[in-house]
C-alpha cells in the first residue's frame, strides 16, 4: 500500500479512503478499474495523487464497493465548486484542467473557452426557453473556464475554427469585430496556438460535430463531443483514436498560425 496521510489535503483523504476500501475488497488495481470501466493505471494515479478523479470516478467506486456515497461525499466536499455549467458539463470541466494539452476543432462557433462575454451571452440567448437568470449563469461559468490559462499547470491548446466562424454574424459588426480581435490577443500566449481550417478545403469529415480532445503527457484519453441535446464526454479507446485521426486531418487542411492570424485579422477589418 501507498503511504498517504489523509490528513495532508482533500485529494490525500480521497485517495486514502479509495486506496483503503480497495484493499478491504481485495482487489488490485487492475481489477477495480475493469469493474468501473476506468484503467487500472488510473487508478493507481489517483491514489499517488498524480491524478484528480472526476465525479463519475467517485460515483462508480462507490458503487463497486457497495459504498452508500462515501466516495463521492468526500469529492464534493473536498474540491472547489465546479463553474456553474450544465450537468452534463461538469465532468469535462474538470477533464480539461487536469490536461497536459488540449486540441479543439469548432466548424460553427468560437470555441467557449476563447468567446468574449458579449458573444457567449449572444449565443446563450438563442437556446429555445432559456430564461435570463440562466444565461448570466452561463456566461459566468463560460468566464470562469477562462482561468485555465492561468492555473498553476497551464495545458497546451491548440484549437482549429473553420474559416466561416470569422463571417457569421453572432451578436452583430461590433460583437464580432471584438470577438476575432480577443482571438488575436490570445493567440501571442505561448501555450496558444489557433489555426483556421479555409473555406475551400472541403473538410466534410469535420462538419458534424465540434469536438475537444484532451491529453496527458503526450497521450489522448478522453474527448467531448458536442451533441443535441446533451454533449458526450467519451473514453472508449476506439472512439478516441478515430477522432484523433479525424483531427489529425483537419489539422493537415489548416493554415499554419501566421496566415491564419492574417486571415483573422482581415475579417476584423470587414466587421469595422
């Protein structure tokens, strides 16, 4: 067994508590994770404290240990708050903070974690019934993913947008034009990297779905992928290198970062 000090911090008394009711159901590492669908490594991370376990972790380890929310208590109570994000969300946001890198493809839309608060309250405001408590409530949780870049492990992002975001009018000249210019500010930080995917490259495989690919030192091991009415966060390994090679594709259509600011930089000047 791992020496862990539950005393030490809120991660230390999760992985004490997960690391102790393994042992008590005499199961290895290897066969906790085939029981709640997660590898055995990652759960031998989580009690090194080398990973953050999500929600979803802590569910599935109570129920494998027939435990009646210990695990997820301790979760909830021990890590901050999630930003106020739908539900379905929730998992992801915690997925993209603990990556070591992020790829992004977006053929409709700013991807969320580079809009401005006036295009992100825009886009809000479109959804079918929404009321206005709970637009401010997303744009507030859409603000606050912002902070990833500045956390104290940054990721790597590298975000691909199809050339038409630049010319859809969300939110009108003036939304616009302040949009692509924050996409050029953000693009000078050194772990940023956007490139644009041009109109002619016909990149049909791309079109159905914007999609985030998050990973760990190198590795891919989960994706989100936008979907009605619900995204999906996926970590069947089949999916994840299907998707990865689709990205991989898109990437070889895209302008390198240098044109691609200039293509940006051009639409900022039409929307003046």
């Amino acid at each position: 067994m791992t020496k862990i000090n539950p005393e030490d911090s809120a991660r230390a008394r999760f992985a004490y508590e997960l690391q102790r009711h393994r042992v008590l159901a005499r199961l290895t590492q290897g066969q906790l994770g085939r029981r709640i669908g997660f590898s055995g490594s990652l759960i031998g991370a989580v009690e090194n404290l080398k990973r953050t376990p999500s929600d979803d972790f802590a569910k599935r380890c109570d129920h494998a240990f027939g435990l009646d929310g210990v695990l997820t208590a301790l979760h909830v109570e021990g890590w901050p708050p999630p930003p106020p994000v739908p539900l379905h969300f929730r998992d992801w946001t915690a997925e993209e903070r603990r990556a070591t890198a992020l790829q992004t493809w977006d053929p409709m839309l700013v991807p969320g974690m580079f809009q401005t608060e006036e295009y992100a309250r825009r886009v809000f405001s479109k959804a079918p019934g929404i009321t206005p408590e709970e637009i401010e409530e997303r744009v507030i949780g859409r603000m606050q993913r912002k902070t990833l870049l500045t956390q104290e492990k940054p990721p790597t992002i590298l975000s691909l947008l199809d050339e038409g975001i630049l010319h859809r009018p969300i939110g009108g000249p003036e939304v616009m034009r302040r949009q692509l210019q924050y996409l050029i500010d953000i693009a000078r930080h050194p772990l940023v990297t956007i490139q644009i995917v041009p109109l002619d490259a016909e990149a049909i495989h791309g079109l159905l779905a914007a999609f985030v690919i998050a990973e760990q030192r190198g590795t891919p091991y989960t994706v989100y992928v936008e979907s009605l009415p619900d995204g999906r966060t996926l970590r069947d390994r089949s999916e994840i290198v299907a998707l990865t090679a689709r990205y991989d594709s898109l990437r070889a259509e895209a302008y390198p970062q240098s044109l691609s600011l200039k293509v940006i930089k051009e639409a900022v000047d039409r929307w003046t």
